[in-house]
C-alpha cells in the first residue's frame, strides 16, 4: 500500500513538474494570468476592508472574522486549483483519444485525467493567502489549538468534497463527451463561498448545506474555528464528504465501464 | 449589411441550440447576481440607506449589474485570440467582409440571448426578494441608460478586440486578456458600486473608461445623475468609444501587417 503511494506521488510530481515547466514556458501568457489573479484577490479584499469602514460587522462577523470565511475560500478554492485541474481538460482528454492511452497505462485513469496537471501559478498565490490566513488566525482572540485542529481538518474535508465534484464531472465527461461547462457552473456557483453562509436567506442556506454544499466548503471551517459549528454539523461534514466521494468514485467507475471510445 | 444580419441570425440560432451550455452560464451568472445581492441585503439590515443607496436602490443596483453584465461583458476574445493563434482567422480574410463586423454581428447574437434571459433572471428575483425595486418614472432616465449601456457595450467590445489582436504578435496573449477582463469587471463596478471604494481610488478610476461601463449606466438609471451631468457624461463616454474604436483598429491593421499563415 505503502509502495503504491509512494509511486502515484512519483507519477504526480513527474507530471506535475512538467505541467508547470510548460506553463512556466510562457512567460507573459503566466504573468498575465498570475497578475489576474492577484488582482481579483487584492480587490475584492479592498472591497470587504473598504466595507469595513462603513459598518461595524457583517451577518455579525467582524472585518477579521469575515476576513477568515474569504481566506478559507481562496484556500479551498486554489487547492482544488493547484491539484485537480485536470478536470478543466478533460472534455478534450476524452475527444481526442486521450483517455484511451490513460485507460492502456499502469495506473489510475482517474488520477491521470484529474490530478496530472498543476496550476503553477495558483501555487505562487496559496503561499501569500496562507500567510495571510496566519495573521488573522493569530490576531483573532485566542481560541485554543483544539480549534485550530478542528479548522485544519475541515478545511481538508473540504478538500475532499471538491475532489468530489471534480471526480463526478470527470465521470460525466466519459459519460457524455459534452458537458464541458459543468466544471465552469461549479465555479460559478463557488462565488457564493466568498461571504458567510449566514448571509443568505434561509431557503438560500439550506440549499448550499444540503443541496450544493458550498457552505460546507467555505463557510464551516471558519464557523469552527470561531466555535459557532456544533459537534452534529461537524459530524454532517465529514459524513458528507465520505458519502459524496463514495458516490462519485462509484459513478465513475460505472462511466469508465461504459466507455467505449471516443476517438483515436 | 446583409452578409451581417445573416451572420447575426446564424449565431442567434447557433447560441439557442445550445441549451445546456446556455443554461449553465446563466445558472452561473446567478449564483454571482444572488450573492451579491444577499451581501448586500445584510449591509443594509435596518438602515434606511448605505453609501447613499436606499434597499430599493442597492437592489436595483444589482439587477442592472446581471443585465449589463450580459449586455458589456459577453465577447469573443478569446474566439480571436484562439482563430489569430491556430490561423483560422485566414479564411475570414479571404472573405468579402471586414472582420470587426462580422465580430460584432456575432458579438450581438450572443449578447441577445443573455439580455434576453438576464431579464428573465431578474423578474424571478423581483419574485423573491423583499424591499421591491427601484423604477425611474423619467422615460428620459431609460433613453440616457439605453444610450451608456449601447456604448459601454461597444467600449468593451473595441477594448477587448485590442488586447486580443495582440495575439498576431505572441501566442501568449491570453494571460493579458484575462487580466484585462478580470481587472475590468472590478473597476467596473460590475461587483459593488464603486462608492464603497476610497475617494482616491475612484477619482483614478473615474479618469479611464472603466466606471462608463457599469456603474455610470446604473447610476443613470438610478436617477443618481441629474440629467444635464448625464448627458455631459455621455459625451465623454462617445469620447471613450471613438478612442477605443480607434485603437482597436489601429492595432488590427498593424496585427493584420505582422501576421502571415502557411497551408490551409
């Protein structure tokens, strides 16, 4: 088992390694997108600080608090980025024949189609929201290491969601070869995880709970950390994530049983 | 003019057919509308106003946003970066037409479409949302709205064709394409009105053509701008077209000098 591990994470830093020489190789193509990134982070910072200025909480969240659920959204968000961007090609992975080489070689076809390929550039931008996410974890009040367990724990369960729905739109891109937006309305509706679930009307907040469980993604982690998440609502995060990967690697599995080839 | 309007009817039927993908941008567009809106419903609570906006206001505000943001922001620039860089763009040289018509034909059917179901969005909205909507009495409020959003619609459409024809000189202008666009929604105004933003920051803002392609048309609408600075406004924003426009075609003409193709 062991053995095994150690191989898929040979395979990854192989692949990975190439991934980002490649877009490493593309110097103004990578800046550009780099800088695109920082720019959206820092405005929509100034837009919650410059909020800040006129209001004294949000939802009852303060400016550091409020600062904690968005930085652990970038988190989630630019993890999901840095290890499962495979997904974002795996409609041309499966047309152009891609898949059937995956399929051929001696390992998992999921691993290959989502977690071959890295963002080197949200790799650079995790480093200054992990810092960040240090200094409000340190300027809030202190509230115990047990907390922080708890925070870094769910923040992985989170993880472990969004590989997920990374996992089920991979199987629905075997399924179907189309869908190629289903990754995009995914990450549309993960903008909804920039604020506290608290903001939304109650409908709203059921619906990304139980429904699209962005809430779990973005908003309990902080909510733990801040000891406003009950023992049940921790034990629902972590039953979920199970459940949802179960679900989708089974899924998947049935897709890459039915695939026939698309191409090649 | 003809070959436009076909080329308009065509892309119409193209961008209907495909229902899925459709669906999902509009689901994805909102995810953004009703976050922002959620958000914004917190920062007002029980004030009567917040930055000057009343709820009616500030909600109205953001309704404009999802149909702007339809009608501004949907273009084809990474279509052109994609027919410069594989050289498909050849065979609409050879053609009897001028490519910035033919891309604005095809700019407009896409643009049809999204308007069309953003006001369908928005009528849902108005359904469940509580404070009600903001409605201009003045028919002149709409006509002065009408006018800013047509050029604000053609401002992004010159500007986003410029950075993109900087593909005829590097394969790697997609990364200054998406900062462009990324930086552009911000300074917009297409999250938040720019009001929340320091003093500084949006008299810099107000010195480029970016707050014409949002925030202006909303604030028109709103009635936040008597109508004489409207329409003085309005000239400096046909100012803004015309340079754009200018510059778009200056750098397709030098693109179209540097570029050349083999095969076919």
């Amino acid at each position: 088992m062991s053995g095994e591990i150690r191989r898929y994470a040979r395979l990854w830093a192989r692949t990975a390694s190439m991934s980002m020489q490649a877009q490493l190789t593309y110097r103004l193509g990578s800046a550009g997108f780099l800088i695109g990134k920082v720019v959206r982070l820092v405005f929509f910072f100034a837009f919650v600080a410059a909020v800040f200025d006129h209001v004294q909480t949000v939802a009852g969240y303060t400016l550091l608090e409020t600062a904690l659920f968005f930085l652990t959204f970038n988190i989630v968000d630019m993890i999901a980025q840095v290890f499962f961007r495979g997904v974002y090609n795996a409609r041309r992975t499966v047309n152009e024949g891609d898949f059937d080489f995956y399929l051929i070689q001696p390992c998992s076809p999921l691993l290959r189609m989502v977690c071959s390929s890295v963002d080197a550039l949200d790799v650079i931008t995790l480093f200054p929201v992990l810092a960040m996410t240090a200094v409000v974890l340190h300027r809030l009040p202190p509230l115990g290491f047990a907390r922080g367990v708890l925070y870094a724990a769910l923040t992985l369960n989170a993880v472990a969601l969004v590989f997920a729905v990374h996992v089920a739109v991979a199987a629905l891109t075997v399924r179907t070869q189309e869908l190629e937006n289903a990754i995009w309305i995914y990450r549309d509706v993960m903008f909804m995880g920039r604020f506290p679930v608290d903001v939304y009307a109650a409908p709203v907040r059921w619906a990304l709970t139980f429904g699209v469980p962005i809430a779990v993604m973005t908003s309990f982690p902080a909510k733990a950390f801040l000891g406003l998440l009950s023992p049940a609502w921790i034990a629902y995060a972590f039953a979920l994530s199970a459940a949802a990967l179960a679900a989708s690697l089974a899924y998947w599995r049935a897709s890459v049983a039915r695939y026939t080839s698309s191409s090649s | 003019m003809k070959k436009y309007l076909t080329a308009y009817s065509i892309a119409l039927q193209e961008t209907l057919q495909r229902r899925w993908t459709l669906l999902m941008d509009r689901v994805g567009g909102f995810a953004v509308v009703l976050s922002l809106y959620s958000f914004w419903n917190v920062l007002l609570g029980d004030k009567a106003t917040f930055l000057g906006y009343t709820r009616p206001e500030m909600l109205t505000y953001v309704l404009i946003i999802n149909v702007l943001r339809s009608f501004v922001f949907t273009g084809r620039g990474w279509l052109l970066v994609g027919e410069i860089s594989s050289g498909r763009v050849s065979s609409y040289l050879v053609r009897p037409l001028r490519y910035e018509g033919y891309a604005l034909a095809l700019d407009l059917a896409q643009k049809t479409v999204h308007v069309g179901s953003a006001f369908l969005e928005i009528g849902l909205l108005v359904l469940i949302v509580r404070g009600g909507v903001f409605v201009p009495r003045d028919p002149a409020a709409w006509a002065l709205f009408a006018l800013a959003a047509a050029m604000a619609s053609l401002i992004f459409f010159f500007l986003e064709f410029a950075v993109s024809t900087l593909a005829f000189w590097t394969s790697e202008s997609g990364g200054p394409l998406f900062c462009f666009e990324l930086f552009l929604q911000f300074a917009a105004g297409a999250f938040f009105p720019l009001d929340v933003l320091p003093e500084g920051l949006r008299r810099l803002l107000s010195a480029t053509p970016f707050p014409y392609m949002v925030y202006f048309p909303a604030r028109v609408l709103l009635q936040k701008i008597p109508p004489q600075e409207a329409v003085r406004m309005l000239a400096g924003e046909s100012a803004w077209l015309a340079a754009a426009a200018a510059v778009a075609a200056a750098a397709w003409n030098r693109g179209l000098l540097s570029y050349a193709a083999e095969g076919g």
